[in-house]
C-alpha cells in the first residue's frame, strides 16, 4: 500500500463517518413541537445593511413591511453604507411614501457590514433584532415562527436563525447553489439539535438584543462576521436554534467570479474563527460543538485539500500524460486507430477489473448522499423535479463540489501566506 | 438574567454507533477486496499456465522443425504459432498491469506472477530469434530493458507501443523490467549486452541505450529489416 492509498483510505473513512453521523441524526428529527400561544406579539428591530443594492432593496424592505406582524412592533433601520449607486436614493422614496411605517437610514462611510450592524445596534432598543441582507426577502409568517421559537426555549437562546432558501433559480451554477442551501437547510436543523450551529446567516437571523449588547456586539476584524458571533455566543454557552420552517430567500452570485468572492470570504473567515476560538477545539467543556463540531469544520478544510490533491493525481496527472505521449508520437494516431478497429473490441468489464473496496465504499456514500438529499427536499418543503434532478445532482456531486474545492485550498493558501508575510 | 448552564452536552452513543457503522461497511469493503484480489491472482495463475503450455508446444515445434532440417514450408506454421503465443504474452502483460493498479495489497503472489512473466518473455525471445534464423522469417524482436526508478522509461514504452501497433505481429517487443530481483538468466543479460541505464534496447544484438525517439527508432528498425514503408 502506498501513500497516496493511505490519504485515499482515510479520506474514505471520514467521508464515511461523516455522512453516517448526519444520517442517524436525520433518521432522529421528531416532529413533536410545543403548542405556544403569545397573547403580545415582542417588538422587533431589522437592520438592514446595504452596500451597492439598488436593485434589490425595494423588494427586500417590502417584503419586511408585508411580514405577518403587527405593523407599530417593527422597526427597519436601513444602514447605507457608502453606496456608490442609486441606494440611498431608493431607500429615501420609500420612506416618503410608507409614512405610517417606522423606517430610519442611517448613512456611513463605506466600512463594511460588521460596523453597520454595529452602528444600528446603537439604535436599537427593542428586546429582539433581526439582521437581514438587502438581497434576500422574508416569507410572510418567518418572523412569527422565528419569535415562537425564542419562546420555545429558555432564556439561554441567543440566535435564532431561518431556513434559507434560493429564490427562483435561474442559471445552472444558481441551480447548483438551490441543490446546495437545501442540504444547508438540513443540516442546520440538525446541528440545531446537537445544539452545534456556528453561522448566524446575514438574511434574517434574529438575536437578543441584551446579549449581542452584553458581548460587544460584532466583530468588524473578521471576513465572516456571522461566523464569528455564533462561535462568540457557543463560547459563552448561549444557544442557537434553527426555526425549521422560517423561510428567508436570498440571491445566489450568478456568475463564478461573484460565487468565487463570497465562497473566499466565508472559507478564510471559517478558517480564521477555528483559529481564534482554537481554545474551544477538541475541549470537553464546549460538549459536543468543540469535540466533534469543530473538528467537522476543521475536517471540511482537510478535505478540500484531499480532493484536490486527489483530483490532480488521479484525473489531471492522467490527461497530462496522455497529452504528453501524444507529443512524443508527434501526434501520429494513425496506427492506434489501425489496430483498434481491425481488433474485435472486447468490452470486458470484468470482476477483476473492480476496486471493490473502493466500489463498495463509493456505493455507501451515494446511497446515503441521495437519502440525505430526499429527507432535505422534504424538509426544505421543496418539490423534486424529476426531469432535471439527476443531471444537476451528478453535476452536483462530480463538478460543483470540485470546483469548490479548489476554490477552498486557494483561498486558504492565500490566506495563510498573506498572514505569513504580515508577521 | 439567570443562567443555568456552563457545561455542554456530548453525544457518546451516537458517536458510537456512527463509529460502528462505519467499520462495518469498512469490513464488508475490505472483504469484498480482499476476494475479489484472490480471484485476480486466480485468473492470472490461470493465463499463465495456459502460456506453459503454449511454450511447451512452440519449443516442440521448433525442435520437430530442427530434426527434419530443409523442409521449409513448415516455417509458415512455426511463424503463426510464434505470433499467437506472443501476442497472448502481451495480453497476459496488460492483465499483470492492470493488477498492479487495482490491487490494494501486494502479495508474494503478485511478486512471484511478474518474476514468471520476466522469465516467459525471456524464453520467447530465444525461442524467436532461433526461429527467425532458421526459417528466415521477416520478424523483428526488441529487447526492452526498463526499472522502476525511471522516470524516461515510460517515453520509450509509448514509443515502443507506436510501432507495435504500426507492425503488429511483425515487430516482436520483450519487456524486461531489469528492478525484478533475483533472476539469474536476467542478470546474465545485462553483463553480456553492459547494460547498465534504462531504458536500454537490443535490436539484432545491438544496444542502444538512453531514450530512443520515434525518427531514431524507425530508421534503426528500417536498417535491420526490409519492411514496407521505410
């Protein structure tokens, strides 16, 4: 046995051990939840931060005017910041014509979303909050199925944060993203169980406000500010939970120069949270989130590196030598199709042609993938559309998550040799 | 605010059972390979003994053909069977690579098949060039030294392969991986021809060593033969 079968192996081993974990705990959801009547619905504040959005804002601020809530129990405070397009100007006209409506703009210099939360925190003084991108939109009952939830538990729930969806994908690579956040939405809801969630997604997580206050509020040192506080709440022992059927959607980048920028953001501020909170790693005291959690998400790090070193040794190297002997023949194919058509083809695909360990491992993790993927359709209340599903899960699994791959070891490469170079 | 607790939950059993499950259908795979290698040596084993025989006939052949000298016309026999058995040498090469791709473990067997291909190859070959002689046939046989540790070789394997393909049964090429240890008739070889760097050819007792392009290979193969297309 060799080196590169060693990685091979114990790549298979956690893939494997990963996706069995998750399937037990799929098979574990109850649906039992306890019947709350609120007879006074909280006041709640919505910051909406907005850099360069106007396109979507008008939709994304109408759909939080249209959320089956009391109208005077919320607030929109609007955070422009810095845009250099018509931002302002669209968030201004509709302040004049939604008077009756609480609606405040805050304008800052361009400083980035952490300092925009944190300058509308200033303002808020209701007992909950919610952040909400200017590119994603609410469903109408998310908000009361989100407050619901924070009465749900006790008084530990710090976050509560929604089940995100993709609004009407358009393009593949949106597609892609729609097959994607549906898995995400699963897996939150089961990490919501484990009590292990570590993102509190920009569309419409909802938070206490005495607590993020208590905590000083977001981190504006991080790429992935909604990273960090979920980390900062598990840290201090405040819960997070999902509230499975609160919908949010958002829009998914539709070109890969957009995906690529916001998949380096959340991979390099994933990568640097595992080390700011390394304190927590493999620690008995944080249970479950710093003895498997973060191993996980340290695990998905690893991975990438795996697939792509894998994915160059096995099908670039390969392509590669093919090119390079086609050179060496100088290009002279003719007497390899001589003898490929004058020889009966014996298509032979027999049993010892087969890596069965390899086939049997690989048969496991599709089968548990496609069960994983069916419970998170139902649960995403998403219908599948048998036409067109198999074309995108087989792009899903063979080139999306390659792709992804490759952009996760770029960016942490370039993130450590920068943090390299600074020291 | 009263808060209650400072301590978190773990969930031993489900790591457990998680790690239960994935050891078995780790067994049932490492099983199923550990069959399924068996049935590889098996059929291997069998491609070789049907080889045995093979050889076993075209060594008769050649002696039958050596005691009733000047009969020539039986030559053409002699040539078909030396193709057929060298072609099926071929193929039993393919299976042995293939192996080496797709086992998980190198067993002794796998050591043992590659040392009697080594030596298979060498008796063809003696048994080739005897026959070329003798019945003057318009055959051409290459020895190919390569080893392991060479990073060139597989240039000269492709080019090889080239004109293997271009001449088909005419042209007869003899792997001989020079890493196999302890063969003596092998070690024998590369005193005689002194060869010591891979890849190294003998053509027509010849030697040429370092990488052969596809313009130098052909004009050699072109000097020593008379074959169209030269």
């Amino acid at each position: 046995m060799n080196r590169v079968d060693l990685i091979v192996w114990i790549a298979y081993f956690i893939s494997l051990y990963i996706a069995i974990f998750w399937l037990i705990n799929v098979l574990e959801i109850k649906k039992s939840r306890k019947i709350i009547k609120i007879k006074s619905w909280p006041s709640v504040s919505i910051i909406i931060p907005a850099y360069n959005e106007e396109k979507h804002i008008k939709d994304c601020i109408e759909s939080v005017l249209n959320l089956d809530y009391e109208n005077s129990k919320i607030k929109i405070i609007v955070v422009n910041d810095g845009s250099k397009d018509k931002t302002k100007e669209v968030v201004e006209e509709i302040i004049s014509k939604k008077k009756g409506r609480e609606i405040i703009l805050i304008n800052q210099k361009n400083s980035g979303k952490a300092k925009a939360l944190n300058n509308a925190l200033k303002l808020v003084k209701t007992e909950f909050f919610a952040c909400l991108d200017a590119d994603s939109f609410v469903s109408k009952k998310a908000l009361k199925r989100i407050i619901k939830t924070f009465y749900e538990y006790d008084n530990n729930l710090a976050i509560v944060t929604p089940a995100m969806k993709i609004r009407n994908p358009k393009n593949l690579l949106q597609k892609l993203q729609y097959v994607e956040y549906n898995i995400s939405m699963l897996l939150h809801r089961l990490m919501s169980n484990l009590n292990s969630i570590y993102v509190a997604p920009g569309p419409f997580s909802v938070y206490k406000t005495e607590i993020v206050k208590k905590l000083g509020g977001f981190d504006s040192t991080t790429l992935a500010e909604d990273q960090e506080i979920a980390y900062r709440m598990q840290k201090n022992f405040y819960d997070i939970k999902q509230s499975p059927n609160a919908f949010v959607y958002t829009t998914p980048p539709n070109n890969f120069k957009s995906l690529y920028r916001q998949r380096r953001r959340w991979y390099i501020g994933g990568f640097s949270n595992i080390i700011k909170y390394r304190k927590m790693f493999l620690n008995p005291k944080y249970g479950h989130f710093g003895i498997v959690q973060m191993p996980f998400n340290l695990l998905n790090f690893i991975m990438a590196f795996i697939g792509v070193f894998l994915i160059i040794y096995y099908i670039l190297m390969p392509i590669l030598r093919f090119v390079k002997n086609i050179f060496i023949i100088k290009f002279d194919v003719y007497p390899y199709l001589k003898t490929f058509f004058s020889q009966k083809i014996k298509l032979s695909l027999t049993i010892i042609d087969l890596n069965a360990f390899r086939t049997v491992i690989i048969l496991f993790l599709l089968v548990i993938s496609l069960i994983m993927l069916f419970f998170a359709f139902k649960n995403a209340d998403e219908k599948i559309k048998r036409k067109s599903i198999t074309l995108l899960l087989v792009l899903y699994f063979f080139v999306y998550y390659a792709v992804l791959s490759f952009v996760c070891v770029i960016s942490i490469l370039e993130f450590l040799i920068l943090r390299k170079r600074r020291w | 605010m009263r808060r209650k607790k400072f301590r978190r939950e773990l969930y031993k059993k489900k790591y457990l059972i998680t790690g239960i499950f994935t050891m078995l259908i780790f067994l049932v795979g490492f099983f199923l390979g550990v069959i399924v290698d068996n049935q590889r040596i098996e059929s291997i084993r069998a491609k070789t003994e049907v080889q045995e025989i093979d050889l076993v006939d075209l060594q008769l052949q050649y002696d039958y053909l050596n005691k009733i000298l000047g009969q020539n016309d039986n030559c053409e026999v002699l040539k078909i069977a030396l193709e057929s058995s060298v072609r099926k040498l071929g193929e039993s090469l393919s299976k042995v690579e293939k192996y080496e791709k797709e086992t998980t473990t190198k067993t002794e067997d796998y050591i043992r098949i590659k040392k009697k291909y080594l030596l298979d190859n060498i008796r063809y070959w003696n048994v080739a060039e005897e026959a070329k002689e003798y019945c003057n046939l318009s055959i051409l046989s290459i020895l190919y030294f390569y080893s392991d540790s060479c990073d060139s070789c597989p240039n000269q394997g492709v080019i090889l392969s080239y004109y293997k393909n271009l001449y088909g049964d005419s042209l007869l090429v003899f792997p001989l991986d020079a890493s196999v240890e302890d063969i003596g008739i092998l070690r024998m070889i590369l005193l005689k021809y002194n060869i010591t760097k891979f890849p190294s050819l003998v053509i027509n007792n010849k030697v040429y060593s370092g990488v052969i392009d596809k313009e130098e290979l052909k004009e050699i193969i072109c000097n020593e033969t008379k074959w169209e297309g030269c």
